[in-house]
C-alpha cells in the first residue's frame, strides 16, 4: 500500500486521539444520536480506516476529522483553546513536512 501523506497522517492521529479520548469516558454520554458517545467511536475508526484505505478525499478527510472535534467541544468534553494549543504544533510539523508554510497565527 502506498505511504500517506503528512496530512493523512496527522488526521489518522487526531482520530485515533479522540476514540481513544472517547473509550476513556465510559460514564458519560448524551441523548443527541449523532453524538451518542458510541457512534462517535465508530466514526473515529470508520475515519481511520477510510483514511488508511485511501478511501477519503483530503476535505472529506478533513470535515470527519472536524466533526468529531467540534462534538467534542460542544459537548465540554475538550475546551477550544487546549485543543487549538495542542493541535496548532502538530498541524505546522505537518505543514512543514509538506513543504508548505504555516499560516501565520493570530490570537484573539
């Protein structure tokens, strides 16, 4: 299989974060089906196989990615700001990986 890309990678890593984050909290959960804690979980590792199949577009890649971690957020499970600071390094040794620039950061 070929090799993937810096950003397939980071996007594998982040949800495998976030099921990992999700397994953890087995007494929590919440009504909304969508986000239901265990379909949440299968999403994270239905991403991950897509990914690793190259089965996902970069920006379908991306919005799966996304919506696990916005869910999170609404949710108070992980806080914006932690996860920006957590994220922001890993997404500019990507970048940097790819050859291309990091954007520059502007905290507001």
């Amino acid at each position: 299989m070929t090799q993937l890309s810096p950003i397939q990678e980071v996007h594998v890593q982040l949800a495998r974060d976030y099921k990992m984050m999700l397994e953890w909290l087995q007494d929590w959960d919440t009504q909304v089906e969508a986000v239901k804690r265990e379909n949440l979980i299968a999403f994270c590792q239905l991403t991950i196989d897509r990914i690793l199949n190259w089965e996902l577009p970069v920006d379908k890649m991306w919005r799966w990615v996304w919506f696990v971690q916005w869910s999170l957020i609404t949710l108070w499970i992980i806080e914006t700001d932690e996860e920006r600071d957590r994220t922001r390094p890993i997404f500019h040794e990507t970048y940097e990986r790819s050859w291309i620039t990091p954007p520059k950061t502007k905290e507001i």
